[in-house]
C-alpha cells in the first residue's frame, strides 16, 4: 500500500529526511513480500509515496537502497530491544532466558524476511555481495555488544565471546526454523534448555565482580601485618 504523498508545507530538510526514512521501511517491507527480484527502485518509490526523481536523489542504485534499509531496520529493532529492557528490567526466570525471548520476539519476520531475502541473492549476486558482508560485519558487531550488555557478561572472558555468537546463530536459525511453520512450544523448549546451558558455562558480569571482589579482600587480608 503506497503511502500518502508528503506536503510540500513541510520544511524542505524534514521532508529530505522523511523521504529517506519513507524509502527505507518501503524497501524492507517490498523485500519481505516481493522478493529481491520484484523489489525494483520504482516499486519501493511507489510503495513510499515518493518520485522515482526523489529516491535516485537519495540513493543511486537498488543495492545501495536496500543495503542501507537493511542496516536502518537492524539499528531500529536493537533500539526496540533496548527500550524494552529498560522496561522489564529482564525480570523473570533466568537473566538468560529472559535475553533469549526478547531477542527472538524482536527479530520480527518482516525484517528477517528481508534480510533473507536479500543474503540469498548476494550468494549469487558478487556486487551485492561486496556490499553486504562490510553490512553484515557492522550489525553484527552492533547486535553482538547489545546481547552482551543485556545478558551481562563480560566477552573478554575466556569462551564469552563464542557463546554469545552461538546465541546469536541459535536466534537466526529458530527464525529460519519458523518461517514456514511455526513451532512454538518447541522453539520454547530449545530457548529453555539453551539457557540453562548458557547460564552454567557463561558467569555474569556479577559473578565476575562478586568473585573479583572476594579475591581482593582475601588479598588485603594476606598481606596485612599481624599485630600482637
């Protein structure tokens, strides 16, 4: 459904930003139900509301257009996730779980979808490649640390950062698992399970404080003098 057109009455650097942002939900949402071969420049413009004069303004090509809602859609859903933390305070159950849930609702089939869709055409497409995998490397650095501060760890430590990249693949593949038929209470049994795995073989940044405390005051008590 295209959107309505935007009023000439708004300031021209709003309506420049508006038009922007208007393009790159359009192209994350035509990527989701059409495909990559269907989502053309003219169709996310329409979708937008846009001219097609007014999308080349602010993006040359389809791939750099995608690319970049691709990255618009992924910084969104993390600022979601955060805004929603800050809420629940990650309350119930183990923190890990709790992590995990907010993770898997957030993702979001429509943006999934067209992430998917567009990673499988830059498997055979080399230009769009090239201009995925520095994507690719960005979100993933920035979804990454958010899943780090939200299950409080610490990736410095020995084995942390593989178990929160393993978190992320279980995450991505429970998604891709769901696509064509939903599993819920299997998908919520692997979230549990999974979890519990977590929380024994990754310490918390707690813990790690807790026991970092402990170490120094049994130091302190070593090294004083014994009075008479």
């Amino acid at each position: 459904m295209a959107r309505a057109p935007i009023s000439s009455a708004v300031p021209k650097q709003h309506r420049s930003r508006v038009t922007r942002e208007r393009l790159l939900r359009a192209a994350v949402e035509c990527l989701a139900e059409l495909g990559w071969a269907r989502t053309t420049m003219g169709v996310i413009a329409d979708r937008a509301g846009v001219s097609r004069g007014a999308s080349q303004h602010h993006f040359h090509t389809r791939d750099e257009l995608v690319t970049a809602a691709i990255e618009y859609g992924a910084r969104a859903r993390l600022e979601e996730i955060r805004r929603e933390a800050s809420i629940t305070a990650i309350p119930r159950r183990s923190r890990s779980e709790a992590v995990l849930d907010l993770l898997v609702r957030s993702s979001g089939n429509t943006l999934f979808m067209a992430a998917l869709q567009l990673w499988v055409a830059g498997a055979s497409d080399e230009r769009l490649r090239e201009q995925l995998i520095p994507l690719e490397a960005r979100v993933g650095r920035e979804v990454h640390r958010v899943t780090a501060e939200l299950l409080g760890v610490d990736d410095r430590q020995p084995g942390v950062y593989e178990s929160i990249e393993a978190t992320l693949d279980l995450v991505r593949g429970l998604m891709l698992a769901n696509l064509l038929r939903a599993h819920p209470e299997r998908s919520e049994k692997v979230l549990h399970q999974y979890a519990r795995m977590l929380d024994a073989a990754v310490p918390s940044v707690s813990s790690l404080s807790s026991l970092s405390s402990t170490a120094s005051k049994r130091s302190s008590k070593k090294a004083k003098p014994q009075g008479k």
